[in-house]
C-alpha cells in the first residue's frame, strides 16, 4: 500500500493531508525519514509520524445531528462545542467537510481518510441537500438562476438542483463545498438564509436523527457511501 494511504486509512489525515506530512518530512519508514509518499508499505515496516508508531485502526463512519452553535472542526480552541464531542468513540475521528456553526443538520465523522476525501473532494460530486428558509418569497427567476449557477466573488458555481418547498423555503442540492457556499448563493440572488439544514449527503438522509445526537454506519451505508462517490 502507498505511504499515503496508509496514513489515510490509519485515521492520520485525508489523503493529500498525508502527502503533505510526507514532503514536510514528518513521516519515517524503517527509522528513516521518507519524502515520497508512494513509497510501498505494509503493517510490518515501521512508519511513524513525528517519531510515533502509526498503524491502521478499524474504520468507523458517524453520522451527526450538529445543532447551530456546534463547530464542525476536531478540537475548538475558544469556547464552543465541537461536533467530535457529540460522538461516543475512542477512535481519532475528523468531520468530513464543514458545516457552519450557524447550520444544522447532518455531518460524517470517520476516521477513513480516503473516503473523507472522496466525498468531499468536488471530483467526485458527490450531492449535499440543503433545507434552506429565505428571508424573503424566492421569486421563480430568482430559482432558475440558482439552477443554472451563480456568479460568486470565487467564481461561477455549478448548476443546482433547486426545489420550491414552502413559501420561504426551498431545497437546495450542490456537488461543491465552498464556504458558506448556500448563503453566498442566496445572496447572489438578492435574498438572505434565515436557516439552513443539511439534510442529505449522498444516499445518506439525516431522516429521525435527534440533534445532537450520532449514530455509527452499518457497513451496507457505508458501502452505499462508497459507490456513490465512485468508489
């Protein structure tokens, strides 16, 4: 297996996290600092990451129930929650992707860093579902706007599946994941997010899920995971 992805699987970083460690020297292979993470490994041949044995762990993937107010980052120097500390494991989990601390809904945890990249690297498109309330009444051009894509200060985005689902609600699937990307779509259309709920990635619906609660993937979700993200 490749350097890199070992330290992905070993719950290190994602994928390119790991290379990265690797150029920056931090990792060793048989007590000798190694810089090219395509380098071939196994169980048996001593990486370590800044002097510390690394060995893959089994691999969970959680799914959250984040309530607003709650980060969505492994540790959180200031005051606030993180969305790890919702989560009953000893494993080193990470968030896959972000989720503003004013949002809510679902978010992943894993310590699988090739999948964590997969579903959130924009190659592989994998769709977020966002339950979005508006300030104000969408007016339909202002939702086919959104559908064929909106000029952003980074950029256009890409088309949009957008749903009317109430007076001042609509539903809102991407396969990007810019900051605050929704909002900033709003806003482009002259309107403003009031509340924003993430409600599906991929095959996975938040469904019944309480807020802040969690609950680890059974291996079929998982899988499902996987091949939606062309894995």
């Amino acid at each position: 297996m490749r350097l890199a992805k070992y330290l992905a699987h070993s719950g290190v970083a994602s994928r390119r996290s790991a290379e990265e460690l690797v150029g920056a020297g931090r990792v060793s292979v048989g007590g000798k600092v190694v810089t090219d993470p395509a380098r071939d490994v196994d169980d048996t041949s001593g990486v370590e990451l800044d002097g510390r044995a690394v060995a893959p762990e089994p691999r969970e993937v959680w799914a959250v129930h984040k309530p607003e107010g709650v980060v969505s980052t492994a540790k959180e120097p200031g005051r606030r929650r993180a969305v790890t500390d919702l989560v009953d494991s000893d494993r080193r989990l990470y968030p896959v992707g972000r989720l503003d601390a004013d949002s809510t809904g679902l978010i992943l945890l894993t310590n699988d860093g090739e999948l964590a990249n997969r579903l959130t690297h924009p190659r592989y498109g994998v769709p977020k579902t966002y339950d979005v309330e508006l300030a104000r009444p969408p007016a339909e051009a202002d939702l086919e706007r959104l559908r064929r894509g909106v000029e952003l200060e980074d950029g256009p985005t890409a088309p949009a599946e957008v749903e009317r689902a109430g007076e001042r609600r609509i539903e809102v699937t991407i396969r990007e994941g810019r900051k605050r990307q929704v909002r900033r779509m709003a806003e482009a259309v002259g309107n403003e997010v009031t509340a924003l709920r993430r409600v599906r990635i991929g095959p996975l619906e938040l469904g019944t899920l309480p807020e802040s609660r969690a609950r680890r993937l059974g291996k079929d979700e998982v899988r499902a995971l996987w091949e939606d993200s062309g894995g």
